[in-house]
C-alpha cells in the first residue's frame, strides 16, 4: 500500500480517537456525577488530546479490522489504550523520574499544570482506561470486556510497562551494562507490552480463533520491540527541531537501549530482523490482503522520523 | 453482636485478604513472565502487607456473605480494592501531595524506598487491582467481572478518588472555605466512593436483586460518609501515639472537613445521623439477621478509635 493511503488510515483513526478521548473528558457535569474536578480533567485533556500518531489505537483498529470486525468497540478499545499510554509519559516525565520539562516540543503537564496535578491526572487516566474497556459500549460480551481488562492490567503493571520502567531506571545506574538478551527482555516490558496488547486488543474484539490469535501475537511482540529500537535510533541519530525533544540523551543518562548493547549497526540489523518477522506472522495468520495495512504498519513503525 | 465476635469477623477477613495480596505479590517469577522487578515488587508489598483493618474488603465480604456468597471471590474483589486503596495512600504522601513522612507509625513509602519507586508502585497497585478483579478465579461471570472493573474504575477515578482528592488539594488554597454540601460532595468522592463500591461489590458478586443492591448502596454510602468524619474527628482529638500520625493536622493545613464547617458538636451529631441511615438501609435490604454484622460495621466505624 502507498503511503499516502497509509497515511490516510491513520489520520482516521486518529481523528476517531481523538473524538472518544474528548467525549470521556468532556468538561461539562456528566449525569449522576457529584462534581468536575475541572483543573484536573483540564491536565488529562492537556496529555491526552491534541494530535499524537496513535499508533497504539491504529494498531486496535487495523487489526480488529483485518479479522472482520469493524464500527467504534476497536477506537474505544483503542482510546483506553491511548489513556495508559498518556498516563505513563505523564508521570514519567515527573522530577522523579526522567525530569523531563518538554514533550513533543511543549512542556510538560506537571510543567503546564504542577506536580500534584500530574500524578493525579495519570492515575485518573489509568483508572479511565479501566471505565472504557468495562463499558458494554466497547463490546456487547462481558467476557470480551473482562478479557481486555486483564489484558490491558497485565501490559500496564508490574510485569509490563511499569515493571519495565522500574528496571529501566535501574539500569542507569546498574555497575554494568545490560547484555543486549537483558535490554530486549526491559523493552519488551517498558513499551513492548502496551504494543503487543493493542494488537491483542483488536484480535480480542473481534473474537478470532486462538490461531490466528497466536499469528497476532507474534506480530504484535515484533512490532513492539521495532518500535523500542526504532525509538532509541530516533535518539541517537535525530534532530531536535524534528522529534520535538532533545536527542542524544539516552547516551547521557546510560540509558539501557540495543545501541548501546549492539551498535548503531547491530541495533539496525535488529530492527530489519523484526520487520522481516512481523511480515512473516501476519503471512501465517491467515487474514491475506486484509493484513495489508497491518504490514505497512510494521514498516511505518521502523522506519517513522518522529 | 458483641465486639469480640465482630473482632474475630475482622480479622479473619483481614488475614484472608493478607494471602490474596501476598500470593499476587510474590517475589519468585512467576510462569510466563519475562522479568520481576524486585525493588518494585518489595514497595507494592510494603505498601499493601502487614496488618491494617481491611475495612474495604471486609464490606465486601460481609455484603456477600449477607447476601448468600461466601468462597474465595469476595476476598479477591476486596484485595484488589485494598491494592487501590494503598496506591491512594503512597501517592497521597508523595512530597509533591501531602508530604508526609509518617503512615501507620513507620516510614512512608517514597521514604523507605525513593519517590520514583513510589510513585511506580502506586501505579502498579492500581493495575494490580484490575488483573485481579477482571481474573475468572474472581467470578465466573464474565459480566460480573467487567461491572466489576467498572465500578472500580468509576469509584477511584476522576468522578470519584482521584476527583475528590483534587478537589482536596484545591480546598487548601481556596478564598473561602468549602460549604457543609460542598464538604459532603468531596468527601463522598475522595473517600466515600471507594467504601460505598466496597458494599457494592459484595452485592454485585452475589448476583443480589436490584431492590437490594438500592438499600445495599445506600447503606454503603452512609458508612462512606460516616467513616470520613469519624477520620477527621480522630484527627481533631486524637492522641498521635494511638493513631499513628500527629493529630490535629487538617485543621493547620485547612482541610475541607465537616469539623470545619459544622464544628466538632455538628460533625458528631451528623455522624450519628448516618450511622442511623446506614442501619436502616439495611433493615431496607431484606437480609434480616444475615445483616447483623455489617450492623456492627457501621457503629465501629464510627467509634473506631484508629
């Protein structure tokens, strides 16, 4: 597929997502509901709304898609994935953490709002993210809806994104370096986990057979970790004015990335390696043309510039 | 019922729910799982193991043995409600919320550990919370699960904890103080909705009659509302030694609280008042005798003395 077409599909289901988000933090009383904390849904509307590629949510809607099912369970699914993911940069962007002032070229939430604010903003996006997937408007089968659920939990917590942020943080100051079989398994947590289950996601919802459920997995696990090296490339290599946020930092702060672990070269080899294997599980799970945006996606994704 | 049998209720609740979190946080890798961060896992245990009165899981346990659902169920709904319970508590205490360096008489979290873990440990605790809830070993019913993440959900987000605890945060620094119904509507979200979802889960776990989940809600709401001011009524005249923590902290930071507005006399006295709704909602539930220990809960958390 040409990449405007591409291009053109993700603008769509960015614009879908960006009409659920704002519909959930809609600042105006919602019936039966005791007050607005207006400052604070003002923050989770600040690191949520406004643009973004929405990979995650695309990834929900393209592969729901490609196995059939079609309509707003995926872009909901996909929101509620999109909440998590704000979540985590909210908070990991606090002085406790990486201490960082600008994200994607503006400043911060706790920068644009205060600290106080953006911690409570990211737990009431993460508690967001829960009241979307358990909504019968997101799909009519309440063991669909507990599925995501869990599935969401698991990527999210201590055995996914937050337990790979721990390690992370731990590795800068480790007394030696990860191997590279250590930084894939930290990726694999950090941002690979809320990758791959939005995948799962759109296999869920659109109730597929454990094979081609499986075939999904393989793709989504690939993608995930293209996106990681991907991402640090972006650091190592890019521009600032481009990726809206200063580059070279990961060398700085030792973080723990392929580059690092294998070279720029290496890292690059990694990176064609999983394309290639994405291609191969989206061939094995049996969807055929269907799967064709799913496999520019595997590209776009590796080779994006921001 | 006399105090030592309701006791001996709570604490083979508490010791119930004590397994449940220690096995969801076990520090050996569990099947399946790429990596486990300790020193992420030691703060989530930390914060969640050894001792405190489990109120919120024992509401849950007594509404659903009161309404005929005992088993391991009620335990799990209440462990996973305990998980967002502590994650309020750590985040509540960050230097950039309360600042507190004390919590039940011994460290705080971001103080035994360091603020990046706690505030990655409260995370997790919330995700935590869903794995459990949404898991079939919590109820077989698919649609059970998933109203239980919804509820849970809607009780610790912006409409209800995190909401509240905002709205909190910005009664501090407000021009004028807070009226009596703007206390109530607070208080109702910051701790009332997560006690009120306590009683609500039991209810919803055992399937019970949307008559009775009515008088259950009511009852749950009152015991919320009870329970907040009988916390700041310890606050006000309590003796540090007894409640772990110094007293008489609301009222030099200016706390919303009902003893503000409505003095320490008014605040008792509406504390009797909902003691005596809570009773009668459940005379109104139809549980009859099955209902003679969540009578009991309501006068202990009013008279509790910690």
């Amino acid at each position: 597929m040409d990449e405007n077409a591409f291009q053109k599909r993700l603008a769509e289901t960015a614009a879908a997502v960006e009409r659920e988000l704002e519909a959930q933090l809609a600042l105006d009383p919602q019936p039966g509901e005791l007050g607005r904390p207006r400052r604070l849904i003002e923050a989770m509307r600040y690191a949520t709304l406004g643009g973004g590629k929405r990979l995650r949510p695309f990834l929900v809607v393209e592969t729901a898609r490609a196995l059939g099912r079609a309509g707003n369970g995926p872009v909901r699914a996909g929101a509620a994935i999109e909440c998590v993911h704000a979540y985590s940069l909210i908070h990991d962007d606090l002085p406790a953490m990486d201490d960082d002032d600008l994200r994607r070229g503006r400043p911060t939430t706790h920068r644009a709002f205060d600290e106080a604010t953006a911690i409570l903003a990211g737990d009431a996006l993460q508690a967001l993210a829960f009241t979307i997937l358990a909504d019968p408007a997101t799909d009519a089968s309440g063991d669909t809806r507990a599925s995501l659920s869990a599935g969401l939990a698991r990527a999210a917590g201590l055995a996914g994104m937050v337990g790979g942020q721990t390690l992370d943080i731990e590795a800068e100051t480790a007394p030696m370096p990860l191997s590279p079989e250590e930084v894939r398994r930290l990726q694999a947590m950090k941002t690979g986990a809320l990758i791959a289950f939005s995948v799962e996601a759109g296999a869920l919802i659109a109730a597929a057979s454990p094979a081609a459920r499986d075939a999904f997995r393989d793709y989504g696990r690939a993608v995930g970790a293209a996106f990681q090296i991907a991402d640090d490339l972006l650091d190592a290599e890019g521009d600032a004015a481009i990726i809206g946020k200063r580059a070279g930092k990961d060398a700085e702060r030792h973080k723990a990335t392929l580059i690092a672990a294998l070279g720029i070269d290496g890292a690059k080899r990694e990176l064609a390696r999983l394309v290639a294997a994405a291609k191969a599980a989206l061939a094995a799970s049996g969807v055929g043309e269907k799967g064709e945006v799913l496999r520019a996606a595997a590209e776009f994704v590796a080779m994006r510039k921001r």
